[in-house]
C-alpha cells in the first residue's frame, strides 16, 4: 500500500506517511470545510490573546491575522486549495499559513490544540444555526399568524381520530400550530442560551501552563463565559445534541402540518388551495397537481431524527476527553441543519400562498353531526338533564338523523319531541355550527373572540 512521507504537523515522532486507507478514513476536509469562517475567527481571536499576554509579539499576531484574512478570502472566492493529505480545515488554513507568512505561523497554535479548536468552531456553527432556526420560526409563526387572523371566525369541522368531532375555527386551527413553533423557538432559544460558553483553550485536555486569558477570547467570540472545565470543554457535544433534539421536535411539528396540508388539498377534501408554486404537475396525468412540497416537509424528520439518534450514539460510552469518534458529529448535524433551514422556509412560503376555502370548510364543519355536544349540553342547560342522560338522547337524535339521510338541525320539532317531548324550539340555535364556535368561550377555546385574544397576544409577543 502506499506510503507518504511523514506527516509534517507531527513528524517528530513519526518515521512514515499514512496508508492511503487511513487517510481515507481520517480525513474530515471533504466536509469541515464548512467550519472556514469559524476556524479563521477562531484563530483569530487566539492569535490576538496571545499577543496581549505576551505569548508572542505583537508583530507576529499582526502577521498571522493578515495571513488568516487572505485565507478567507482565498476561500470565499473558490481558490484555496483543500489537501486530504492534510486532513482537516485546522491544518489546511495553518499550512497554508505557513506557505503565507512563513515562522509566525508556527507559533498561532502556541497553548491550543485542535481538540479546543474544533470544538470552538463547531460551537460557533451550531450557534448561528440556532440564530438562523430562530428567525426562520419567527418567519414561519408571522405567517401562520396571518392565517389564522383572516380566518379567524371561519367554521371548520375539528377532529379527533380523522373523524369529525365539534366545530372549530380556522384560526383557531391555525394558532395551534403557532403555539408548537413558539415552543420550537423557546427550545432553540434554550439552547443557544446554555450553549454559549467558550471552550477555546481548554487546550488537548488539561489546559495550558501558558498565561492565557480565557475571558478575553470568549468576549472576542460572543460568548458568556468560558467554559469552566477543560476535560468538558474538548469532549462536549451536548450543544450539538441539543440543536438536534429542539430540531426532531419541529421537524415532528412541521411533518404534522404537512400531513394536514396533504390531507386537506385532495379532491376528497378541498379545505385549501395550495399555490402552483409549491406543487408539481403529474408527467402522466394531467389533472393532477401534487403537493409535493408539503410531503417532503412531512417526510424531513426522518433525516433530522436520525442524525439526533445517530450523534447520541456516537457520543454514548466515550470516555473522557476527546477521541477521534468525536469527528463522526458533524455531517449529521450539517445535513439536519440544511434539511431544517429549507423546510422552514418552504412552510412559511407554502402557508403564505395558500387560501382555505372558507365555503367548503363551513359546508364539511356542518356534516357529521358536528354539533351533537352542542345538543348535548343544551339539554342539561335547558331541561336540567343529567348530561350521561342528554348524552343518551342525543344519541337518539342523532340516529334518527341518519335514518332520515339528514342532518340534526333538519329535524322537525316534532321529530325531536318523539324523543325527547320537553324539547322546545329554542334547541335550533344551538344547532349552528357559528353558534356552536361562537359558545366555546373558556380561555383557549375555538370561539372567534377568544382566537382573536390569541393572536392580539401573539404579535404583541413578536413585535
Ligand atoms: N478533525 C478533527 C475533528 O473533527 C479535529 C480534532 C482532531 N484532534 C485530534 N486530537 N486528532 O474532531
């Protein structure tokens, strides 16, 4: 097998290159090279601190930040060369450093060790991921929040099991939806929160006996604090863990609208119209037009879940500090994070296009007996009957209905007073699917008033 000369990071101790199958499997460039801008802040920031303790001159720190701004932008512009042979981002930018400035280079990585560093820049990716999850929520709940206020008094059937159960509100349906992803963003928020603590030199494992001043790297960086214990700080993941965690929950939240989506655009239902641009057209049959958008969204949590189950794995049974399983965390996190970001985006783009077809919801709220606990309720209010008996009677109704082929508010009086003989006209207003709504007043309940209340509070909340 082939043989390379000795590595010249650690060449000291080494008297051969690696075999080309253990360079194969070691080197992680093909993918941290999205770790660039983060590794040169990073170094950055290092290179500054160490100036200021009189770690090395202020000369060479100047050198080295020149060096690492041309680096960027040989990297923004597409012309920087990435070696394998050089495994990581960390040893690409410092040898280019090298080829650059030349000695200087050699002393940036005085009192670190790449085990702070990629744990910092890692640290700092995830960190602008939350931010990015933040505002794509914020996007994604204005949206929603604007669908629920034209609607806001709009009658649809609500259900459990798929089956149709009372009347509810088509904002009221759409300020659920609000509530889940303000959760997602105050775990993102959370998170980002607990997070923001600096591992930068914590060094291999132990720390370092140079006189380094943690604190002013954290500040350069944004973050609170240092974080306080070295052996932590070089092997914790917990960050990335809980990026994907707060992400599985949201995919799950963006997955159920999506299948609702799915659900409500078919021929069978009609309850929305989806706009052309986020559906497609069947190569075959030319009536169709698919929601294809929304299954993908539905089906993302798929890839996001598994990278939360596939990194836990990987962490599970590490012993303290790093090791090299260490680099398996962040092709998972990178795909879920892409994969989070684009269907955010399209859900927010999709519910800001969409129109619900406020007849056809009306005309369904009203089918399948929507309104039987409104009769129910009714004959306890009315005629003080226990509800386990109104229950019965309703029932009765609701039977007769159906034999008749018609629904509970086409019954005559006399009909009902066949079952029920105390029943008076009165019963009729409650049969109303507006009614109906109009009643549920308790705090979170569907009426249009209190969905109002609702979202009044939300963009208070936003603003
Ligand atoms: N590429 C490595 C990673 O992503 C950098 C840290 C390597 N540290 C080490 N001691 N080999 O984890």
């Amino acid at each position: 097998m082939a043989q390379k000369s000795s590595n010249a990071m650690w060449g000291g101790r080494f008297a051969a290159g690696p075999d080309a199958l253990m360079e194969a499997i070691n080197a992680s460039i093909g993918f941290d090279q999205r770790l660039s801008a983060q590794d040169v802040t990073g170094s950055r920031a290092h290179a500054a601190m160490l100036a200021a303790q009189g770690i090395i001159s202020s000369k060479d720190a100047e050198t080295i930040r020149e060096g690492l701004l041309t680096i960027l932008s040989e990297i923004e512009s597409g012309t920087f060369e990435f070696s394998t042979a050089l495994e990581d981002i960390h040893m690409n930018i410092e040898a280019r450093l090298k080829t650059l400035i030349g000695e200087p280079a050699g002393r940036l990585h005085t009192a670190r060790s790449r085990n702070d560093q990629v744990a910092t820049d890692f640290r700092l990716w995830v960190r602008d991921q939350m931010d990015a999850a933040i505002e794509g929520l914020q996007a994604l709940i204005r949206a929603a929040l604007t669908q629920a206020e034209a609607g806001a008094d709009w009658v649809m059937p609500g259900f459990t099991h798929l089956q149709t159960a009372q009347p509810v509100t088509w904002g009221h349906h759409m300020m659920a939806y609000v509530e889940m992803f303000a959760r997602d963003l105050s775990r993102f928020q959370d998170a980002r929160t607990r997070m923001n603590e600096c591992p930068l030199g914590a060094a291999a494992l132990a720390g370092t006996s140079f006189p380094i001043d943690r604190h002013m790297t954290a500040e350069a960086l944004g973050f609170d604090r240092p974080m306080a214990n070295s052996l932590d700080a070089v092997s914790d993941r917990d960050f990335a863990l809980d990026y994907l965690a707060a992400a599985s929950i949201c995919a799950m939240h963006l997955s159920r609208l999506s299948e609702e989506l799915v659900i409500w655009s078919s021929a069978q239902f009609r309850f929305v119209t989806l706009s052309d641009r986020f559906s497609t057209g069947s190569s075959i049959m030319p009536q169709k037009k698919n929601p294809d958008a929304a299954e993908l969204i539905r089906a993302k949590i798929g890839r996001i879940m598994g990278a939360n189950v596939a990194l836990l794995t990987v962490m599970k049974g590490l012993p303290l500090a790093y090791s090299k399983d260490m680099q398996e965390d962040k092709e998972q996190v990178f795909d879920a994070a892409d994969n989070l970001m684009i269907a955010m985006a399209a859900m927010a783009g999709m519910l800001g296009d969409m129109s619900a077809n406020r007849e056809i919801l009306e005309r369904a709220a009203a089918s399948g007996f929507s309104t039987a606990t409104d009769l129910a309720d009714w004959l306890v209010r009315a005629l003080n009957l226990p509800f386990r008996e109104a229950h019965h009677v309703t029932g009765a109704l609701v039977k007769l209905a159906e034999d008749r082929g018609c629904d509970l508010s086409d019954l005559s009086l006399a009909d009902m007073q066949s079952v029920q003989p105390n029943i008076t006209a009165e019963v009729f207003d409650v049969l109303g699917v507006h009614n109906s709504v109009a009643s549920r007043q308790s705090y979170g309940g569907t009426a249009p008033n209190q969905v109002r209340a609702q979202i009044a509070r939300w963009k208070e909340r936003l603003a």
